[in-house]
C-alpha cells in the first residue's frame, strides 16, 4: 500500500528529524580558568560524533586539552599558528608562568623574518561542539574559533586591543580529517591514543588558509598551506614524551601529516597521512608506516636535549595501495621555541615523490621537534 502524504507533511517531519539529531549532537562545554581539584578522565576512544570536541571530564593541573590551527604562507615567509590551551604549565611545561587554565597563544612569524608570541589569558572557554566540528570563544580575550560541524571551514577570529592584533584566519579544508590510526569517517571505536595517553584528532589535515591581521601598524595578509588539530592527556606533557617529530605540508597535490615519536621509555610511536584530491592514500598508525629522521647536520637519532637542531627531516611513507612516498624538508626559518631548543618550530620547503618518481620541489611545510631525553 502506498502511504500519500502531503508534501508539506514530509518537509515538516525531515525538519524535526533533522532538529533532534542537531539537539542530539550539540553540546556546549563550559570550562573555567581555575583548574578542577581531583582526578579527572580523558576520552581516548572515537565516536560518530565529537572529532573536534572537548575531551577531558574537566582539565586539572596535571592534564592538558587544546586546539590547534597553524598556516604558512606559499613563499614560505609568513605564518601564523593560534593555540587555545586549556592546561596549566604543570601540564604543558612550554606555557608561559601563569594561574590560567585557558590561555590563547598567537605565534607570528613576519616576511622580514621577526617572529612575536603572545599570550592573552581567558576568564573561562565556552567551547560548543556540533557533530565533528566545534567553536570556541575564550572569554575576555576577543579571540576565537568557528567550525563547521563536517570540518570542512574553519574561522579563527582575533580582536585583541591591548595587544593590538585585529583580524581572521580562515581555513577551507581540502583533506579528510582523521584519527592516529584512520580515516575519521570508517568507524567508531578507534583509538585516539598517538602514543601512550596522548590524544589526537586531525580535523583539518590541509586547507587552503587566508590570513587577513593588523598587528600594532603592521598590517599582514598572505595566503598558504594551513591545517587544524586538538592534542589532549590526563597526564602531563613530559610524563609520555621524549621526544616527537610532528608537522604537515603541501606539495605537488599532496596532503602530508607526520608524525613519528618515542616515549619516555624509548619505544617509537607513528603516525602516517597522505592525501590527494580529498582521497585518503594512507592513514595508519602501524609500526614503519612511516619514518621520519633529522638529516643534515645534528643528524643525531634519536635525539637528546644535548643534541642541535637538524638541517631537516626526511619523511619515508607507505601508501595504501603498496606506494611509497619519499619527502624532505628543510629547517629554513625557526618561528616558535623553548630554551635549550628542548622544542623548536619550524617552516621549510617540501620537495616530494611518488615511488622514486620525478621530485616535485617547492612545498611548504610547518613542523616541529620535541627533545627532552637525556
Ligand atoms: C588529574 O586527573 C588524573 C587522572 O584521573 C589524576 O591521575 C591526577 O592525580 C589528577 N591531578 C590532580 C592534581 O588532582
Ligand atoms: C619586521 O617586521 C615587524 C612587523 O612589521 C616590525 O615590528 C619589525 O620592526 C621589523 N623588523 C625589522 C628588523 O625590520
Ligand atoms: C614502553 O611502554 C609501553 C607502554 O607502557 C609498553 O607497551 C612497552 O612494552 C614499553 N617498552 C619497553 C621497551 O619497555
Ligand atoms: C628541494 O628541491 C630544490 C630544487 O631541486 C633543492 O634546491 C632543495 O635543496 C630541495 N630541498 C629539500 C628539503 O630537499
Ligand atoms: C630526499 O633526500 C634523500 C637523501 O639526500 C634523497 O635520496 C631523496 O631522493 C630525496 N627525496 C626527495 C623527494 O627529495
Ligand atoms: C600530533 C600532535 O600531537 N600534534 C599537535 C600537538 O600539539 C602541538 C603543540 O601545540 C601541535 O603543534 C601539534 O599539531
């Protein structure tokens, strides 16, 4: 039998249906900036839903969870990377001295090679997420983000008078988001654990960025290679980490998210993405499906905090389909760090190939290092 309803029906019901999933899978987070007295627990587990969202039960001073959005300009000269913590330095010893929970960091690396970083501290976040994307507003510091709820856009808005930094940071996303060990859209159920108990999400792993910001007189608009992510832990930073080579680049129509890392106990840690044409080629977190290693001077591995910066990294990666790519990038310019080179952030040229083929050169990457063995 043939049910005949007017069409006005069907449209009314698709709303409501539409609506209560929408109820369903909004959710807003409010976290303050005083850190939360006792233990906490932290998601480590994916979802269908909540890629970008909150993933600590609260953050206490031993605990860290923040978002992430970096871009470097196509000539490599400029960026900008825009981080919303919500951690102490009890947890994340790079912070600056400070009683806030949420802190936004901006890191600007200008075209004449000066880089600034400044930190405004929130009265509290307010961070919505609305299925696999999020938006966040740190109280009181005029800065924020918004995402769509597929990840595809992203906005980071500033408008900081007392630092005088005005402005956005626009991100259109041409990379399927994922998880350490897969594509974000295959399953739930996934471990979010990069090594052992600290969480990634990728929900950006390339975009075309645009940046469009007046600091003091200066006034700074670029476009280039941008990407989005959130890190988290129920442990601090230094508890899991010795050492980690992370970073992402553009090249020759490819999208490449590495990430190669040892835990305190020596034993390494990976993860591999490639794309093209918004087509995921590789995405795992099995052991060798990527390796990345210092070249040039200070070649050391693996490294130590006695141990210089490298001249670069070469990136070996295995596709899918049993490829394989070959990258190399250089440590040009130098626009974030900690004393001691403990941490160091770089933006370089990428040059790529695909199975020993022609090398496509003149990408753009951003990357970076963590030391902290002895
Ligand atoms: C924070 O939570 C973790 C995980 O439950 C717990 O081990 C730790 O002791 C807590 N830290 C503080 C300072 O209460
Ligand atoms: C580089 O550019 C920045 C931003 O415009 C400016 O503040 C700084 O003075 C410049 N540095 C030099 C050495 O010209
Ligand atoms: C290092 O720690 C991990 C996680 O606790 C464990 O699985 C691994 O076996 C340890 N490796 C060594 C060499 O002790
Ligand atoms: C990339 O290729 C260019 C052109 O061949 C070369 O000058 C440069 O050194 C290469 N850079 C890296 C990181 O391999
Ligand atoms: C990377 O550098 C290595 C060592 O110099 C070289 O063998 C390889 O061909 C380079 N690959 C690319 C894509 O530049
Ligand atoms: C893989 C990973 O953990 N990535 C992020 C973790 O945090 C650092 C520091 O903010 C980011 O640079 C990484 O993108």
């Amino acid at each position: 039998m043939k049910l005949l309803l007017p069409q006005w029906l069907l449209f009314a019901t698709a709303v409501l249906a539409a609506n209560l999933l929408r109820a369903k899978t909004k959710r807003n987070e409010i976290i303050p900036s005083t850190p939360f007295l006792g233990p906490i627990t932290a998601d480590f587990t994916s979802s269908h839903l909540g890629l970008d969202g909150p993933k600590l039960s609260a953050v206490n001073s031993t605990s860290f969870d923040w978002w992430y959005f970096d871009v470097v300009s196509t000539d490599r000269k400029s960026s900008l990377v825009v981080v919303f913590y919500t951690a102490l330095p009890s947890a994340f010893p790079f912070l600056p001295a400070s009683t806030d929970v949420t802190t936004v960091g901006i890191y600007i690396g200008f075209p004449n090679g000066t880089t600034t970083s400044t930190y405004l501290g929130a009265s509290e976040a307010i961070v919505s997420t609305d299925a696999q994307g999020s938006t966040g507003n740190f109280v009181g510091t005029g800065a924020g983000w918004a995402g769509a709820e597929d990840d595809s856009v992203y906005e980071v808005l500033i408008n900081s008078p007392s630092n005088g930094i005005f402005g956005s940071f626009n991100l259109v996303a041409t990379a399927p988001a994922h998880y350490p060990c897969g594509p974000a859209t295959i399953r739930s159920g996934q471990n979010l654990e990069v090594g052992p108990n600290i969480g990634w999400s990728n929900a950006v792993p390339d975009a075309v960025g645009s940046v469009a910001l007046t600091v003091g007189s200066t006034k700074l608009a670029f476009t280039g290679v941008a990407y989005h992510d959130k890190n988290w832990s129920n442990q601090p930073f230094t508890d899991n980490v010795g050492s980690w080579y992370w970073g992402h680049g553009h090249i020759g129509g490819y999208s490449l998210v590495w990430f190669d890392f040892l835990a305190v106990n020596g034993t390494e840690y990976v993860s591999a993405y490639v794309s093209k044409n918004n087509k995921i080629l590789a995405s795992s977190c099995t052991p060798g499906s990527i390796k990345v290693r210092p070249t040039g001077a200070n070649a050391d591995y693996p490294p130590t905090v006695y141990t210089g910066n490298p001249g670069g990294f070469s990136i070996l990666v295995d596709l899918n389909d049993g490829g394989e790519m070959s990258f190399n990038v250089s440590t040009d310019s130098i626009v974030a760090g900690a004393a001691g080179m403990v941490y160091t952030r770089w933006t370089g040229v990428l040059n790529g190939s695909l199975n020993g083929g022609k090398v496509m050169t003149g990408g753009a990457a951003i990357f970076e290092q963590f030391k902290l063995s002895t």
